[in-house]
C-alpha cells in the first residue's frame, strides 16, 4: 500500500493549518457563512441536519490498521462511537463539533489520512475496485494509477472550483467491481493487440436525478498520456459545463448537450496541445508501483487439510465461506468480506470497538491491510485459507460475520431522514424493515445474488437506480412515499433500472419488496438470477402482483 | 487603494472605465466586449492599456493583442466560479501573456494560493482588512503534487 513520503507528509500537514485558519477566520467572522462553505466543504465537512458530517477520503478504499484505529478514536473522542462507510469508499461521522474538526484532521494527518476534496465542486476521491491486486480475472493492478491520479486530483490549482463535482473510478478487471461506467471519468486498463497496457476511457457516467451510463471516448490511451488526458477533460469541462443550474452541471449534461463526437473534438483538440508535455515517465510509474508489491505470501498454504475438513463438518462456517469470501490469485489464499450488514446496524456503520478488533485481525490474518467496497462491506484482501476458520469465529462474535454479501440484506443505503438534510424520506429504518423480514437465512440463500440499493431521495447517494430492485424515497406533502425500480446493473453490463409503477407507502415498502420476491421465486428458471429473469420477462409479472388489488 | 502585486502591497493605478466615459489617458482597463468593438481607438490611447475578464469571456481572440496589453483582470462575479482559473492558465501557458494578471471581484483570500499557481500575480482585495490574509494565504502549501503556472 502507498506510503507516504516527505511531501506527501508536508501537502497534508499544511493543508490542516490551512484548514485551522480558515476555521478561525470563520469563527471570528471574517469569513462569512457563504465563503466558508465552499473552503469547508473542500475539506470534507457538511453541515447536516443535527451536527455537522465529516466524510475522510478512503484512497481508491486502501486503509492500513494503523489507520483503521485512528478511525476509533476519533469515532470515541469526537464522535458518538461509531463510523459510517460509504459507497465511495470513504468514512463518514455524524457528530463531530466544527471547532474540533481541525484537531480532528490533524490527527487522521498523523496516520497519512485526509478529508481533502471529499465533497465540494471539485475532483473527489479516486475509486477503484476492492480486489485489487488479488482478484483472478485481473488485466494489472489498478492500484498504482489510482495513486498517480490520487496525487494528481489533490490540491490541483486549476479545477478545485469545477462546475459541479466530479468522480473518476479505475477498474484493472474483466469485471467491472467499481461502477466505472457511472463516473464521470471511468478507466478500465486494457491490453492492445501487442500486449502493451493502456486506458479505455469512459466519460459522463453519473448516478443522482439523471443516471446515465459513461461513453466511450477514447478506447486506448497509451500508459504515459493518462494525466494530459484526464487533464484535457477537465479543462474542457471546467471551461464549458454549465454553472447556471445546479441540476445541470455535471459532465454528463455538458456531453449530452454538445454531443459525444463534438465533446470528443474539443478534448482531442485540448489534448494535442498538451501531451507532449505532460508525459508519465515509465520510471514514475515503476516507483509508484514499488508501493503495491505484493505482501509475502506463504507457500504451500493450500496444501492445508484442516480447512476442508472444517468446510465438510461446520455447515454455517460453509455458508459463510460461500458467501463471505473471493477467489485469490494465489493458491490456498483468499479474500473475506467483513459484513457490515447485521441485522440491528444501519448499513455501513460500526463502532470504535468493531474498528479497533478489526484492526487486530487485520495485522494477524491479512497482513495489517483493510479495504472498503463500494457496497459498504470490508475486505480482507489476503487470508490463508487454514486461518478462514478462526478468523470467521472472531468476526462472528464481533457480528461482522452475517452469511449475505450479495444477497438481499446486503443492502446499500444512505443516511436518508435520520441524518441528511436533504432526505425526502428515511432510509436506515426502511432497510432494517426489509432486514427484519428476510431473517430467514435459507430463504435469503434461495434468493441468491440480488442487489437492493435505497436512497433517501433523488440526489441518489445509495445508487437505487442501478440496483437490482432501487428504491427511493419521495416526498407526497410531508409523507414519505417510495418508489421502486427493478433491473437496474452498475456492473458490466450496465443498465439503469425501470420504474414498477406508482410509489408505494412507507408501510406498503417490505410488503412490496417479499411480493417482487415470492414473483422471482415462482417464475424463476432453474439457476436463473433475479437480475437476468427481470432481463427476460421485464417488470410486467412483478407489476401485476405489487399493484393487483389497487 | 492599495493591492497586492508579486508579493508585495503597492498603490493601485489601473481605473475599470466603461464605454460611456472613456477617460484619455492614465491607465485604463476595458471589457473584453469593449476591447473588441474599440480596439483600434483604444490603442491611441496615452497610457496603460488592461482588459477585465468574466468567467464565460473566450481568450482566444484576445490572444492576438497581449503584446498591446499590460493588465488582464479577472473578475470573479462569485468565488465558486472556476473558469477564471483556466483562462489564467491559458493566457500564461498557451499564450504566453506575460503582463500583469490580476484578480478582483468577490473571490476569497483563501483562493490566492491556487490562483497563484495557475499565474495570477496581482491581488485586489474585497475589503483593505483583507489584504495581509492575502499575503499569508500565498504561502499556504510550500509543496505540490503536479505542474501548472508557478
Ligand atoms: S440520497 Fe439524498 S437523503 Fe440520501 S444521503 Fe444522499 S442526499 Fe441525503
């Protein structure tokens, strides 16, 4: 994993002076509210419904166990005990008092963390898939671009102030694990006929009020362009896209307005001027590179027998092995995903105690690495399989063991009403409804691979338009209703879902989601998944059912 | 009124004049629409000559006339408007203007370190008070990660 050095050490100390200065010069009143804002916002923190949020950027979703229990102690020392992960692979607090947030930054400082450009109009944290580097359908580790450009976007001079904010995300794999296709910059890192590596870039993907799936714009981009080019685009966009409305502003309003081939043509043109001079040296490349070796894995470690005896003989320890874990591209490892989705949590939080335990594990199981996916879970990236046993009892007890990654309950949800200012309707309670009535674990194994993304309302930071089965929470003259969308896909082959129908009451939501379900579970074929029957027979069969008695 | 240029505070010269009351000397700063309809008449002009930039103003045009131009203001209209920043950067980088380039308007000290690295050397303030933040602003990062102006 990267490690700072001396100047990236220094760009975050001054960057919390900065901030302390700013802070002050706020609270002394020589900044008003509407100038502090953007500053603020640019260093993370929100001003939301009960208390100011402070959302820490997680580097393409890469943390260290150091880091993970500086994460606890701020959640114990300003915070109420807990942290929220996001689809971004960031971490969000709820409580944390303005005055302290520059203490606050200086501490994550400490432990080469940040909350630079976690939200505000400007570029934001890199994304990137969370089996990086370990995954078995892997074209090259992403990780080391995401760094380059991580390094690239942060503190840029000319594109802090773009019109609307702005997300690029990097996949290396076959599969696409980073919704790449809704960023408005996706890279996937491709292999041209002579096998040297290069760039698809993708641009004006985005999810919120008008999801839209990314365009091609340049199919391979030779390895030594990747910044000019990102630094085309930017231009282009920061020059053009539209600052008169606010829903507007995005990249993909300015593509859809002027055109892909038209938009093409300014960034080539922008591009051509530039590039010579902004090469990326094959050497910076391989010193990035250096960071992202891979850890000393053990030999032999699949010639263990205990783990297939413990498979054969413990049937909730084979459950959760079938679901809680990934393939590894060396033999007798694997990747383990830590369920952040038990039953009574909201998704995507856990307290000081779960961070602190974690950590520990981490540095015993899997070489002090943690990692945050973009549905909110965690991974372990590298764990022998002789250790999958033990480390499965300790994460049960620290109820980080819920057998559901990719099913039904592991649900992506925002904050929604109980948190966020702009919620039309809540979430976290909704989820827990759902949650609660798919306790039945065969049942939820039954239903199999189903995404369920629900979003408070339509700036849509749970992706619902891209679930399986989306919901969103609107608002009906102060009553919150919900609406629901079923075929939605940010993977490969991306589709934004369709609307079933009309909203539903908040109390009619669990209702509507078992009756779309009990639909699957009868029309299905043999081995068919919700996602590809709703692909064959559309929303029709599940429409009938939810709106038979209206 | 004093401002803020290569690091130091020094007495404003330049006047922002309109169409209308054109003045026939000092040094005078015009629009970008003003420039382009008066050009020729402008030139005649005894004094220093400027032209005052919106966010939305293309610089290509311009590019041709910086020899016959010593101020290029830019006015920010809200400080969250960030194409100033990419038409400093163009007229540094593409067009090699090398004549004073200020900002003026409703942008923040806390701005000043950005708009210095993509070429802005001269600072008005929104208010005097402000102009002593201006110069600890300049020098909030002593380091950065990528290329620009400065
Ligand atoms: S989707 Fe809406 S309610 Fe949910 S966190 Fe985002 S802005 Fe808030």
């Amino acid at each position: 994993m990267y490690q700072y050095n001396e100047i990236d050490q220094k760009i975050v100390d001054e960057r919390v002076a900065q901030f302390r200065k700013q802070t002050q010069r706020f609270l002394s009143g020589e900044l008003s509210a509407d100038e502090f804002r953007p500053l603020r916002l640019r260093n993370g923190l929100y001003i939301q419904t009960h208390a100011p949020m402070l959302r820490v950027a997680g580097p393409y979703g890469l943390l260290n166990s150091k880091q993970v229990r500086m994460l606890a102690h701020i959640a114990r020392k300003y915070d109420k005990g807990y942290c929220h992960f996001t689809t971004r692979q960031n971490i969000q607090y709820n409580w944390p008092k303005l005055e302290e947030v520059p203490d606050i930054l200086e501490e994550l400082a400490s432990v080469q963390m940040h909350a630079i450009q976690t939200s505000g109009a400007c570029m934001r944290n890199t994304t990137s898939d969370h089996l990086a580097g370990v995954c078995v359908d892997e074209i090259e580790d992403p990780r080391p671009y995401c760094e380059i450009i991580r390094q690239w976007t942060t503190l840029h001079p000319e594109f802090d102030y773009l019109p609307r904010k702005f997300k690029i995300a990097v996949s290396g794999s076959q599969r696409d694990r980073a919704a790449t296709q809704f960023h408005d910059i996706g890279i996937h890192i491709v292999k041209n006929e002579t096998g040297d590596i290069g760039f698809r870039i993708l641009v004006g993907g985005g999810l919120g009020r008008t999801p839209v799936i990314g365009q091609v714009i340049k199919p391979y981009l030779e390895q030594q362009h990747l910044l000019s080019y990102l630094e085309a685009i930017l231009r282009i966009y920061n020059l053009f896209g539209r600052r008169d409305n606010k829903y507007k502003a995005r990249i993909k309003i300015l593509v859809r307005e002027t055109g892909l081939e038209k938009f093409n043509d300014m960034v080539e043109a922008e591009w051509l001027r530039i590039k010579d001079g902004m090469e990326l040296s094959a050497e910076r490349v391989a010193a990035v590179k250096t960071h992202f070796t891979p850890p000393p894995y053990e030999a032999n470690t699949d010639q263990d027998t205990r783990f297939a005896e413990q498979l054969a003989n413990d049937k909730a320890f084979a459950t959760w092995h079938k679901y809680n874990t990934a393939p590894h591209k060396v033999a007798g490892y694997q990747a383990v995903y830590l369920s952040l989705k038990a039953p009574d949590t909201p998704p995507g939080d856990m307290t000081d105690q779960q961070l602190d335990a974690v950590a520990d594990l981490a540095d015993r199981y899997s070489f002090g690495e943690i990692r945050v996916t973009h549905r909110q879970n965690l991974v372990f990236s590298d764990v022998k399989q002789g250790d999958l046993f033990a480390l499965w009892q300790q994460l049960d007890s620290l109820k980080l063991a819920m057998p559901n990654i990719g099913t039904a309950t592991d649900m992506i949800c925002c904050p929604g009403l109980d948190f966020c200012s702009l919620a039309n309707a809540g979430s976290i309670g909704v989820a827990k409804e759902i949650n609660d009535a798919l306790d039945d674990m065969d049942y939820l194994h039954d239903i199999g691979e189903l995404k369920i993304n629900m979003s408070g309302c339509m700036n849509g930071c749970a992706h619902q338009s891209v679930g399986h089965i989306g919901i969103l929470g609107v608002d009906k003259k102060g009553v919150e209703w919900y609406q629901i969308t079923l075929g939605g896909s940010s993977e490969n082959e991306a589709a934004i879902g369709e609307r079933l129908g009309p909203a539903v009451a908040k109390d009619q939501v669990t209702n509507t989601i078992t009756t779309i379900l009990d639909v699957y579970v009868k029309q299905r074929l043999e081995d068919e998944a919700f996602l590809d029957m709703v692909n064959r027979v559309g929303i029709a069969p599940f429409k009938d059912r939810v709106y038979a008695n209206n | 009124m004093q401002i803020i240029k290569d690091n130091q505070i020094i007495d404003n010269s330049w006047h922002y004049v309109n169409e209308a009351d054109t003045p026939s000397a000092g040094d005078i700063s015009v629009s970008l629409a003003h420039w382009e309809k008066d050009k020729a008449q402008l030139l005649q002009h005894t004094g220093k000559l400027g032209v005052r930039l919106v966010p939305g103003d293309a610089v290509d045009t311009l590019a041709q006339d910086l020899n016959n131009i010593q101020l290029i203001e830019l006015d920010f209209p809200d400080l969250a408007d960030g194409r100033l920043f990419s038409l400093a950067w163009l007229l540094r980088s593409r067009y090699g203007y090398q004549g004073e380039l200020r900002a003026t308007g409703n942008y923040v000290a806390e701005q000043v370190f950005y708009l210095s690295r993509v070429g802005v050397n001269a600072f008005v303030p929104q208010k005097p008070d402000d102009l002593a933040a201006i110069q600890a602003c300049l020098g909030d990062f002593s380091v950065n990660y990528q290329a620009s102006i400065n």
